[in-house]
C-alpha cells in the first residue's frame, strides 16, 4: 500500500508545441480511489502512463510511497495496470494471462497457481481458467484482466477506461463490482475516465482535467456542489449546468423579469459588467415570473422530466435544460418561467472563468 | 426496394476470375499431364507414348540427384531466409524515421530483376573480376566453380533476393500486433528478448507458415536465377529439379519428358504445402487477434 504523488509533473511529447501534462500537482492517498475525468486530450491517460512507466517525465518528479520513481522501469514499480482494451495475451489461457508476470517475477509453480486460483475465486473466474481469451465475452475479459492486477498484489493499481468496451448495462454493472472491489482491497487506485458519471460514482476523489492542467480535485460532492471554474461546472453533472452570461443589476444578476440578489462583495470580484451564471437543471423551479422558457423538448422519465428549451435574454438566445416534476410536465411549445433556487447558482467571473464568492 | 432472390448476383459474376483460372493453372495443368503421356521435340503432333516417360524418370539417376539437390536447397533457403526475414521485418516494423529509411534500403532488391540479380552477383563473385580480386584479405574463393561452394553461393544470392520480400511480409504481421500487448508485458516485467518470444513470435505465427509455404513451393518452382547464374553448373553441382526440367525441355527438346518431370514437381509443390498448412492448423486459422 502507498501513497501517489505527482510534484510539477510535465509531460511534452516530441514535436508538440504545448505540453499534454503541465505541471501537475496531485497527492493520492494511501488506498484512496482517485478519479482522473476529462474530455479526450485532456492529459488524463499521460498523467498515468507517466505513472505506469510508459510515458516519459520531462519535467517534475513521481512518488509512490516516498519512493521517486520517475525514473525507475515499469516493472520494478510495484504497480499493475488495467489496459482499455484489456491487453490479454491472446495465445495464453487466462491463468497464463493472470500468472504471466508472476512467472516474470520468478515465483514457483505452486504459488503462482494458488494466486491465480485465489483471484479467479474474488472474480468468478475459476470455470474459465483453461480458456483463451477468445473464448470468453467481454465481461470475463474485462475481469481477467482485473485478475491479471489483482494476482501482482500492487501497491497502485493503473485503470486505463476499463469499462469503455462494455456494453451499458455491464458498464453499470462492472463499475460497482470494481468499486467495491478496491474497497475491499484497500489498493490504492488510480482511475482513468471520460465519462464523468463513472467518475463521480467511483471516486472517492475526482480530479478533473483540461488541456493538461488540473482544473479541480476533490470528492465528487465538493465538485458538485461548488465548482471552481465554468469548465468542471460544464463538465461535471448530467444533464449539463445551465451557463449564461448576464448582466449585473444593483445587488443581483438579472434573470429575465426578477434580479437573483447577489451579495455586493461577489459581485465586486466581477471583472466585467456581467458574469457567468449557472444553475444545475434540478435547481430550477416552475414560478409565475423569472426566466421564460420556450419548451422545445420534453424527456420523460417517470418520476421527472427534463424540459429542453431556449430562452432569451436580451438579443442573445440560450438553450436551457430544467428538471420538472415527471407526473406534471408542461407542453412542448408553451412558454413556462422558471427561477433558480436560492443558494443554489454558481458565479463565475466572464473572463477568467473562474468561481465568484462561495 | 427489397432485394429479391432473383436479385442476386448470377454466377456469370464469377466468369472472368473463372476464365483466368481456367486459362492460366488448369488448362496448362492438365496439358502438361497429358504431354507427360507423349513424345514431344516441340515442332510435331504429340505422338502418345504410354508411361515411357515415366519409366524413364523412375531409372534417371539424375533426375532424383536433381530432387535431392532441390530438397537441399529448400531446407537451406528457409533455415538462411525466415530468420533473417523475421529479424529485419519486426525491427523495420517500428515507426523511427532511421528504421523507415534503413528497411527502404532493404526492399531494394525487390525492384530488380532476376536477371539483373542473378548478372549482378555473377559479377561480385567472378573469380578473376570479382570481389575476390579487389578485396584479396577475404581469400581466393571460387564462389561460382567449387561444386560444394556454390551450393551456399546459389542459396546466398536467391535468399539476398527473396528475404526482402518475406521480410515485408512480417513487417506488415508485426504491424498489426496491438502496441497494448507490448506495453502490458513491459509492466509485467518481460524484457525485449522475452516480449519477442512471448509476444511477438506467437502472434505472427500464421505469417511464418505463409511465409514457409511461398519459401517451399518457390523452391519447387524457380529456376531462372540459377540458370543465369550457374546454370546448374559447374557439373551438375546446381542443377535443381525445376532446372533440370528447363534443359531436358528446351535445351534437350524433350517436352514429353519434362512434362513428367513439371508434374512431379507439381505434386511436390502441392502436397508440402498442403503438409505444412494441415500440420499447422493454418487452415482453421483465425484472426491472430481474437480475443483482444
């Protein structure tokens, strides 16, 4: 078991112009589940691959435990990774897969065997030892090369979007089989993902990334509930934050006919005569004044319903998504109002993008 | 609008490949059985003369040193070539810019003729112009006029032509093993040599045995560079079946005969490939990535 830490770590790839990682600075703790989220090309799967071993460092160092092994080779890492594809040998049966890097290591026969055979029972694997990976759906290869982790006994386990190549209910599935797996593993673990519902329901910690800098970490709640700049407001919740931009009023942001009251000293922090405001789409209530929305679409869930929708402010013309009870939903077409609930907005600065206020 | 059955391509479709087919290998296959049976010089009518060119090719002493010879140089070609070609192949596989320019150098030989090839080491390996002469540390060799010599001359000068273009074959094999798997077995702690014997050779399993088959029936079949560069000669020292089937035919104007022969090697070709590629498994081959 071991600690993660990344100090300043940069990664530049041969004939790029801007780094992929620019100065990363993370601490993952002792058997802690840390979720790396961010679009593609975000530096996320480089952040671990830096970590693996497999990417190279140019600047910065990494520590597992108090160890810097920025520059030690992958396999004297005491880490084991869970490769997107899975990256099963296909020639070998799956106890040859999972043994593989034990027979590496030099272990005996016996040993290697009852590891396996200890990993294949945590996993429901012990009927398909024998197999090639061909033989198996991609459920069992997925758990196989769980399994290929599991049998190393890490200090860090690597997951690379172990899940991207399921279908979405096994997704589902597999992604609390995972989670509870690591909790009873108490492996520290570092989660690669683009899909910020995996992230949050996973991690005990998230740490979103853009364009190689880390934008926000924290546990998913925090990231929620106060996002620290518009990108990981945007990013995290589904449906998506509503974000405008508005004018500022005397002492609120204007909000079609009404003035959401806003505390002067945030508004100070304001670099500019408007700001960017944001309401989660189940922060929003039906009322008889406040934002119009014309009703575009209407989502039927059963206990809710989203209403798609634009509304206008100003000459400007936003979509707006809001959350509505399921049982009442108004009518595609018709013109409801709705305002957001009190303390529920986030302000961001138009220029910086950057959290105004708490 | 629905497709109907009626719909469907009619297998005139398949008439052009048909006819080439037809045209090219088995219209000449069946000739060359038939001329097996005749007594031919090439000018006249075929005259049918029973099995009696087969009698001969039973007692023609050598006919079957021919054969021996061929086998020779087969297992020789293959041991010189298919190492050579799997090395350079999976190194050339790799995306650096000094291995692109270096394995465009190799395939070289691929764009010359058999008969530049063949002229061209005639020349390196001439005993009073060639390399011999220029450079006279590497000891007087008569690489072309010792009968036990240019057995190795001939298998060197045929696999320096043919290597490029197996090599380009395991390139391409080596190509498609997933990067993943490399990357997986380097956290696994498997070390070049090991992800080589590990990774690489199993996976590009079913390029080797391509590789073999072509390597096999080429022996079977090719003569020309021999035949320009030795001609099977000094003595009978390089005179393959394929060679001796080209003389006793258009030197010795025995077409009959070297029918006989033709079909001998069609045989031979015919029934190692099938050898090699049941004793395999080539033919329940999958995609090598199945399971990925």
């Amino acid at each position: 078991m071991a600690s993660v830490t990344y100090e300043h770590v940069s990664c530049v790839y041969p004939g790029a112009d801007r780094p992929a990682v620019d100065k990363l600075q993370l601490h993952v703790e002792d058997g802690e589940f840390l979720v790396l989220v961010g679009p593609s090309g975000c530096g996320k799967s480089t952040s671990l691959r830096m970590l693996a071993g497999l990417e190279d460092v140019t600047d910065g160092r990494i520590l597992i435990g108090d160890r810097d092994v920025t520059d030690v080779p992958p396999k004297d890492r005491d880490i084991a990774m869970v490769f997107q594809n899975y990256a099963l040998y296909p020639h070998m049966s799956v106890a040859d897969n999972m043994g593989f890097a034990l027979r590496m290591a030099g272990l005996g026969k016996a040993e290697i065997a009852e590891r396996v055979r200890e990993a294949a029972k945590l996993l429901d694997l012990e009927d398909y030892l024998d197999r090639k990976p061909k033989a198996l759906s991609g459920g069992q290869r997925q758990r196989v090369a769980m399994g290929r982790a599991i049998v190393r006994q890490p200090q860090v386990f690597l997951m690379d979007e172990p899940l991207s190549n399921l279908d979405a209910k096994l997704r589902v599935q597999t992604r609390t089989q995972i989670a509870q797996l690591q909790r009873r593993l108490g492996i520290t673990t570092v989660y690669v993902t683009h899909d910020q519902v995996e992230a949050m329901t996973m991690g005990d910690r998230v740490c979103v990334l853009k364009d190689g800098l880390l934008m926000q970490v924290g546990k998913p709640r925090e990231l929620y509930d106060r996002p620290t700049n518009v990108f990981v407001a945007g990013f995290i919740g589904s449906p998506a934050m509503n974000l405008f931009t508005m004018p500022v009023a005397d002492g609120g942001v204007v909000l079609g006919d009404v003035v959401y009251p806003v505390e002067r000293t945030v508004l100070g922090q304001a670099s500019d005569s408007s700001v960017v405001l944001g309401v989660r789409p189940e922060d929003l209530d039906i009322a008889e004044h406040g934002l119009p929305i014309e009703v575009d679409v209407v989502e039927e869930l059963g206990a809710d319903a989203y209403v798609y929708g634009r509304t206008k402010q100003g000459d400007a013309e936003h979509q707006i998504t809001a959350r509505v009870d399921g049982r009442r939903p108004p009518e595609r077409g018709s013109v409801i109002h709705v305002t957001p609930r009190q303390g529920h907005v986030h302000l961001f600065d138009v220029a910086s993008g950057e959290r105004l206020g708490d | 609008m629905a497709v109907t059955r009626q719909d469907r391509p009619s297998g005139w479709y398949l008439a052009p490949a048909l006819t080439f087919f037809g045209a090219f290998a088995v219209l000449p296959m069946v000739l060359v059985v038939y001329l097996s049976f005749t007594s031919w010089d090439g000018f006249g009518t075929p005259e049918l003369s029973g099995v009696g060119n087969w009698e001969r090719l039973m007692d023609d002493g050598r006919a079957w040193d021919s054969l021996w010879l061929t086998l020779v140089f087969m297992v020789l070609t293959w041991l010189v070539q298919t190492p050579i070609a799997l090395l350079i192949g999976v190194w050339a596989a790799g995306r650096q810019r000094n291995r692109a320019v270096l394995s465009s150098l190799f395939f070289l030989p691929l764009l010359l003729s058999t008969a530049a090839i063949a002229l061209l080491w005639a020349a390196v390996l001439d005993p009073n112009f060639g390399v011999t002469q220029r450079l006279p540390f590497l000891g007087d060799f008569n690489f072309l006029g010792n009968t036990e010599l240019v057995v190795y001359t001939v298998v060197w000068v045929i696999s320096w032509q043919y290597v490029p273009f197996h090599t380009l074959l395991y390139q391409a094999a080596a190509r498609q093993v997933p990067q993943s798997l490399y990357e997986a077995a380097t956290l696994d702690g498997a070390g070049r040599y090991r992800q080589f014997f590990t990774i690489t050779l199993p996976l590009v399993k079913y390029t080797i045995i391509t590789s073999t088959v072509l390597m096999l029936v080429g022996s079977v079949t090719t003569f020309d560079t021999i035949l320009i560069l030795t001609g099977g000669g000094p003595g009978t020292a390089t005179r393959i079946l394929p060679l001796h089937m080209y003389i006793t035919g258009f030197s010795g104007y025995e077409f009959g005969y070297a029918s006989a022969v033709a079909v001998l090697l069609l045989l031979l070709g015919a029934g190692l490939s099938l050898a090699v590629t049941q004793a395999t498994g080539f033919r329940k081959m999958q995609s090598q990535q199945e399971g990925m």
